[in-house]
C-alpha cells in the first residue's frame, strides 16, 4: 500500500472524540467525507519503528480477524513528518470490557473457547507470513460492534517482527538473557512467535475465571517474587473457579504456559488442540469470569502493567541482547559446551 503524500484532511474530516489513548499517541475518530463512515486514525511520527508497526499492520490487514487498515498518509505538521494510518472503527472496545460488562448472563466455557478460536486464528495468520505480534494483551483485541456477534479482532503492531529476516550472523552467545531460554538454543524466529503463544495462554487463563495466572497479591506491583514465579511457571487452577471448567481447557493451558519457549506448544499445535479444534462442542459450562472481573475491577490496572512488563522482556530476544562471540566468552559453561558438553540453561549462561 502506498503512503498518500497530500493530506489526510482532504478525504477525511478528523473529529475531536479521542478513541483511545496508548504508549505512542492517540486514536481518534474521523469521517469519509465522500460516504461519512467513521474510522479511526492513529498518528504516529514517521519514525523507521512506526513504519515497521504501519507495513506489517498492512501486510496482515484484511484477515476476518485482524483490524484492517484503509489509507496510509504521511504528511508534515510543523516540519515534524507523520504517519496516519485509518483503519476500521472498533465499536465494540475491549474484549474483557464486554465481558465484565454482561451483569447476571454467565459467561462460558464454549464462549470462552469461541474467544480463543478468533485470537488464535489471527495469530496463525501472522505466523504464517513469519510475523511475531509480541504484544498480543487484552487491550490490543477490541470488538467491531457491541453486537452480541461482532468479531474479536486483534490490533497495534507496534511491536511486531518479521521473524525471517536475517539475523546475525555467526555462533553467538548472550551476556544476559532476559526469559527461560538461552537464544542460542533456541532460533530468534521460535522465540518471537513463542511470545504470542505464551500471550494466548494468559488471556485463556483470565477469560476462564476473570484473574491472571501470575499475579502478586492485591495490586502490588511487580514483585520480584511474582517475576519468579512467571520464570519458573509456578501458577494453580484455584477452587472454585476451576473446579467445573474441563480437563481439555486445563491441558491446552499447560502447554502454552510452559516456560521453555522450546517446549510451549506451536499455533499450528494449538489450532489442533480439541478445544480449539472442537470449539462448538465445548461444554457450556457457566463461569466465574464475568463476576470475577467486576469485583477486581480496581486491580485490572495492576494487570495490565504487569502483562506489559513481562512482554516487554520476552521482547528482550537476541537482536536487543549485548551479544559476545563464543571466542571472545570465559564462561565456564560455555568452555564446557564448546567441548562438547550440554548446552547451559539460560540462568547459567547468565552467570
Ligand atoms: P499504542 O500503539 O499507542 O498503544 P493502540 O493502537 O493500542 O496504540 O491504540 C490505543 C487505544 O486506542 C487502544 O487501546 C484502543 O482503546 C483504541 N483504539 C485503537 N485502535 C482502534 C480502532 N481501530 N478503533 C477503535 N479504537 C481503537
């Protein structure tokens, strides 16, 4: 999709009702002016990151699934350079709004696999094209409409990554490793995408009883206990809200909650999983999640911030990383490993 170089305003009359606001500015609506339909317009300053975000949004628009993008303008406001991107106008706001928002009708279990299915498919169309999102977190997923049968679509590819393009070259070795895995053990384009994996692991968890699974104790922030604790996976299935939800769903959770990005299952892996693949036949079983999320309202905040830091070092993967060459290393393990040995875990390669 080629950039418009006039300006945004000739073709569409930009409102002042702010959608939304994130980390790199707002969203707002604006007009067609020729058939009055509403969109919304991100502006973000014409930086080599946002054009990064703007082409793989583009790439990936057009999927059932994902936010779609209209028009693409750059122009110059006071001599700062600008992207604009309009793209669909999602209604129907965040997917866990609409949940806490349902009142007496219990959310359920099929609905909640349902959820999983958009979120999933999405994903699988990015992996597909070798795009990692790797900030797939409940305020990205908004809904098209309020209708009870609006799509779930996912967005901000503020983050995202081509994962086949070309890394550096050579046997390298991590000076610090920020999650689970050594990157040398594992390649960057597995890495990247086992983030989203992770992601939906997370999302399943709070859409089947309305809390996180890693979660410090009544809004404090993130300890390094609760750091700990999402490094080595420590997490339950609490009574009550776990008690009626099925084994199947308990199961997919486990493997995408691994902490090894080499043992967390693929998307390919989970679209096959039978609560996924089966997702219609479900049981209906009715769920905790929406009186769940209204009574901690307060802490989903604490929430986010806490879901944002820990995609945040995940995204620490091997390009961001101090790298050494294996030559240049005195690490002790690593002498090991060259001669042969097993290769170290990522806590020892921190050493
Ligand atoms: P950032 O990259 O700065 O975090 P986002 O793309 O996530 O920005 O957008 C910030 C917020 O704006 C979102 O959380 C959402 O509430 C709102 N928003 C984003 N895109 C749309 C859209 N297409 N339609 C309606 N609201 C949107």
């Amino acid at each position: 999709m080629a950039f418009h170089e006039y300006p945004v305003t000739q073709d569409y009359r930009i409102s002042r009702r702010v959608l939304g606001v994130g980390i790199n500015g707002k969203v707002v609506e604006c007009e067609n002016r020729v058939t009055s339909e509403k969109y919304a317009l991100k502006v973000l300053r014409d930086t080599e990151k946002a054009r990064r975000e703007v082409e793989l949004h583009v790439m990936a628009s057009g999927h059932p699934h994902i936010v779609s993008i209209h028009d693409v303008y750059k122009n110059s406001y006071n001599g700062v350079d600008c992207l604009l991107v309009v793209m669909e106008n999602m209604k129907g706001g965040e997917l866990f709004a609409r949940i806490q928002e349902r009142g007496q009708k219990a959310f359920t279990e099929r609905e909640a696999a349902g959820i999983v299915n958009e979120i999933c498919s999405a994903v699988a169309h990015l992996h597909r094209m070798s795009i990692a999102h790797r900030d797939l977190k409940p305020e990205n997923l908004l809904y098209c409409t309020t209708s009870g049968t609006a799509a779930l679509k996912l967005t901000d590819f503020g983050f995202a990554k081509k994962t086949d393009e070309s890394e550096p070259q050579g046997l390298k070795t991590a000076c610090f490793t920020p999650y689970y895995c050594a990157p040398e053990v594992l390649g960057t384009e597995k890495y990247d995408k086992s983030c989203d994996l992770w992601s939906i692991g997370v999302i399943m968890y709070i859409l089947l009883c309305g809390y996180p699974p890693f979660y410090s104790q009544h809004g404090q922030p993130m300890s390094p206990g609760m750091k700990a604790k999402i490094k080595s996976g420590q997490y339950t299935f609490p009574s009550p809200e776990w008690d009626c939800v099925s084994e199947a769903a308990k199961d997919l959770i486990r493997k995408l909650l691994r902490t090894e990005p080499t043992e967390r299952i693929t998307i390919e892996q989970t679209m096959e999983h039978k609560w996924i693949s089966h997702y219609r036949k479900v049981p209906d079983t009715p769920l905790f999640t929406s009186s769940n999320l209204c009574d901690q309202k307060e802490q989903w905040t604490d929430m986010q911030d806490e879901m944002e830091a820990t995609l945040a070092s995940m995204r620490v993967g091997p390009e961001n990383i101090q790298i050494k060459s294996l030559g240049d290393s005195n690490n002790k393990l690593l002498a090991k490993r060259r001669k042969g040995g097993a290769s170290p875990r990522a806590d020892e390669a921190m050493d």
